[in-house]
C-alpha cells in the first residue's frame, strides 16, 4: 500500500510507539500517532504549538478517535484507521513532491493534521484554532518551513491532495529548492 513510503528512523519509531499504546481491538488514530512526535522529536518547537492548542494530556489527545470515514488498512500489520492511512499516502505524496526521504517528523505531523476531520486536527483546534492556522503552525515550528502548494481538499473522503510543481530541477534538494519550500 505505501509502496515509496520512506519514514525517518524517529517518524517510525513515532508510528511504532504509538501502536505499542493501542487498546486491544482498537486500530490505530492520527491522534494517537500525534500525541508520540513531542516525545520522539525533541528539537522541534512543540512547546509554541501547546501555546496556542493546549497540552496534549489535558485535551485528551491519545485518546481521540478518527470519525472512520474511510477504509482501515493496516501499517506493518497494525490496523490503522481510514483518516490515518490517507494521512500516511499524503506523507508518501509530499515526501516525493518536496524531496524529503526519508520523511521527518514535522511532514508526519503535518499529514496528521491535514485533515480537518481527522481526530488529530478536530483535538488541536478544539480551542478555537481554525485548522488553517493549526497547518501554517504545525509547518512552521514543527516540519521548520512551510510547505508552499499544500492543499487539503476532499477531507470527508480522507483523501488529502498536493498541488505539486510541473518541473523539479535535476540538481541538489528539493527542499533546498526556491519555491518549493520556505524555511524558517
């Protein structure tokens, strides 16, 4: 299923922590998943996010379930829910589009998040946070840049779309590359 998917080592052991945490018979969220990068990724501005979302034990956030909108599949034989699949292809699509493989921690975020229905996003702007402001912040403090052609159309359908660049330079990056992605 995510056959070009290639995550950093701490992108999975993010996936694989959370996947230990799972309730019996219960598939495996973008909460769930959201809630293990601030303790895997420690150099990243988590602390400014909590600033403007709450702190994640307070909100709840392991806990919160995606609506199952779409089909479960599976990662490495955990069940995962439709929202977090489609959040995993949206990472695979962005890492290919901007040059980042293997994916870090800050792209998984942002695909967690990219969804506004998804239970991750739905936590996080919970406190009055519109989810395009919960994006721009989560692609700032978190990936370090921001993702520029980033879209999020067809939410319901839990199938999350980039608007990638016609031509991608031979040479150096992608992320490196003017226009693609803005850094800090």
């Amino acid at each position: 299923m995510y056959s070009s998917l290639v995550l950093s080592e701490a992108a999975n052991s993010a996936i694989r922590l959370a996947a230990s945490r799972l309730p019996p018979g219960r598939p495996l969220s973008t909460a769930a998943v959201f809630a293990t990068l601030p303790g895997i990724d420690h150099g990243a501005g988590w602390e400014r996010l909590w600033l403007a979302t709450g702190e994640p034990a307070g909100l709840r956030l392991s806990e919160e379930p995606d609506p199952g909108t779409a089909a479960p599949a599976y990662w490495e034989g955990v069940p995962l829910t439709g929202e977090l699949a489609a959040a995993l292809r949206l990472v695979e699509e962005l890492s290919e589009a901007y040059g980042m493989r293997p994916a870090p921690v800050g792209l998984l975020a942002v695909a967690l998040v990219a969804d506004p229905g998804a239970g991750a996003a739905r936590v996080l702007t919970r406190p009055g946070l519109a989810h395009a402001d919960l994006l721009e912040l989560v692609q700032s403090e978190i990936l370090g840049g921001s993702l520029e052609g980033l879209e999020t159309h067809r939410p319901a359908a839990a199938t999350p779309s980039i608007e990638a660049p016609a031509t991608v330079p031979a040479t150096g990056p992608a992320w490196a590359r003017p226009g693609r992605v803005r850094t800090r």
